[in-house]
C-alpha cells in the first residue's frame, strides 16, 4: 500500500469513527426527562383533587405527560364552559379560553375554596377544539367532554397520577362496557362538605348503546356523581381507565350518569391539541377493587 494510500485510508477511519461517536451521543439522549412523582400517600395533586376555574368546582380524573415532561391534569371541558348546566354540546357552547388559570384545591365545600394546593392552566378543552375543527359528529359533540389543564412548573413535585383507594390506572380501556361490568371511580364534589369516605365509589355499567358510536358508557353508581363531581376518572374491573364523568342521566335509570370515552377523548387530544407525546400517565400503585 502505498504511502498517499495508508494516509487517505487513516483519514478516512478517523472520521468514520467520529461520526459513529456522534451518533452514539444523540441515540443515547433521552427525548424527555421523565417526571419524579412524589410518594403517592403524601401528594397534594393526584386524580381525586379539586380544581377551581373562576369558581366553578370539579374533580380530575387523571395525570397525562407530554415528550418534553410536561404533566397534565385531566377534567372535564364543560369545567370551563360559559353555557347553562343543560348546555352540553360542546360543539356550539361558548368556553373560557386557552390560558385561563385553574386551582387545585383540597377541602373544597360550599362555604370556602378550601387550600389551595397548587396551580396549573388550561391548555386544551375538547369543546374549543371541536369547534375549531368544525366537529359535525353528533356523538363527538355530546360526549367528548375533556380537557386538560398543565400543572405549573413549581407544584409538579406534587404530583402523583394513582387514583385514591383505589390505585392505577394501568391502562386505556379500549372495549368499551358491557351491561353488569364493575366501574369504580373518585368524585370529589364541593357539595360533600368534605365527607372524605363518600368519594370512592362503585357502580355497575348499563351497557353501552351502538348509536352512542363508542363515545359514552352510562352506568349506575352508589352514591351517583353530583355537580362537583364533574370530570372524574373511571376505572374497570382489571384497573384500566374507561372514562370521565360528563352528565347525569335520566335514562334508563334515574340518577345515572354518562361517562365519555377516554380512549376516544385522549386520541381525539392528542390529535387536536397540538402537544407532543400526549399520553396517560400510569399510577405508582396497583389497582384493587378492595371487594
């Protein structure tokens, strides 16, 4: 081999092996810094917490992290809507705007707010993005009922996405409810005083109705969900996150209450929102129907 030919031969593996150096730097970066939760039997904002939006109480259902590790809480899109309380089409109801500041709280009740525990602001409401979007889906309007409210950057330490007394989740369910199959949820309604122990709750499913399109699970819990209650999460038998309570019902059982879709209303956010990497944020703990 010639001199000039050893030389051009070095020259050439020296950058081979540069570039390979580079390339195993930037595969080995992660994409995001994964949150750190806090210990979830001492969190302040958890699925369960109040949330306040201009004084108007509802409940999250539950935590969503985006690809640069930003954390989200979930509620309900009509938490921030301007209509009556029978005005649930959230494709021509008016709503609050994006960046509106939202509360999370803890002892909330009729006569005081309660703590505030941290803060966060809306950043999606399936009700904008629908209209936005131009939504002729009549199912889509009445029950994509979810919103998502990004925690500030200082109470994130505060975080924990299990569902009190119950755990999980530890999954989207993707099948829908079958009439008898076992839910369980977490409200947190204001009009409880507090009464801490009537939050976890049990019900069974009515089973869903093929003209519903997948979009709504009405379902029959003990207590059922009241105003307050609004936006929080449901879980199946295997801990699996089915839902978020929109309305009450009155078909075919009094006091029963329609819960929309999470896979559909989290798809439907993660196409529409314009977060990258949106995804449901799985508990620290396991789930237990504890029956």
């Amino acid at each position: 081999m010639s001199k000039r030919l050893r030389q051009r031969t070095a020259s050439v593996l020296a950058a081979l092996a540069s570039t390979t150096m580079v390339l195993v730097f930037l595969t080995a970066q992660p994409a995001s810094a994964a949150p750190t939760w806090a210990p979830a039997d001492s969190a302040a904002i958890t699925p369960g917490v109040q949330m306040y939006t201009q004084g108007a109480q509802c409940t999250a259902n539950f935590v969503f992290t985006d690809a640069s590790g930003g954390v989200y809480v979930g509620y309900a899109a009509h938490c921030a809507g301007l209509g009556e309380a029978t005005d649930t089409d959230g494709c021509d109801t008016d709503s609050l705007p994006l960046g509106t500041p939202v509360t999370f709280n803890d002892g909330g009740s009729l006569v005081s707010e309660g703590t505030l525990v941290g803060r966060g602001t809306l950043v999606y409401s399936s009700w904008l993005a629908m209209q936005e979007a131009g939504t002729t889906d009549a199912n889509a309007c009445a029950y994509n009922d979810f919103a998502l409210v990004k925690v500030d950057a200082a109470d994130v330490a505060k975080v924990n996405p299990t569902v009190p007394f119950w755990g999980g989740p530890v999954g989207v369910d993707t099948d829908g409810t079958a009439a008898g199959d076992r839910v369980y949820s977490y409200g947190n309604s204001s009009l409880r005083g507090g009464l801490s122990f009537l939050s976890p709750k049990t019900g069974v499913s009515l089973g869903d109705d093929a003209a519903d399109g997948g979009w709504s699970h009405p379902l029959y819990t003990l207590t059922p969900g009241v105003p307050g209650d609004s936006g929080s999460a449901f879980l199946s038998a295997d801990g699996r996150a089915i839902g978020t309570l929109s309305t009450l019902g009155l078909a075919p059982l009094p006091l029963s209450n329609n819960i929309g879709d999470l896979a559909r209303e989290l798809a439907f956010a993660q196409q529409h929102s314009g977060i990258a990497g949106l995804e449901l944020a799985l508990g620290t703990e396991p789930f237990s129907s504890r029956l």
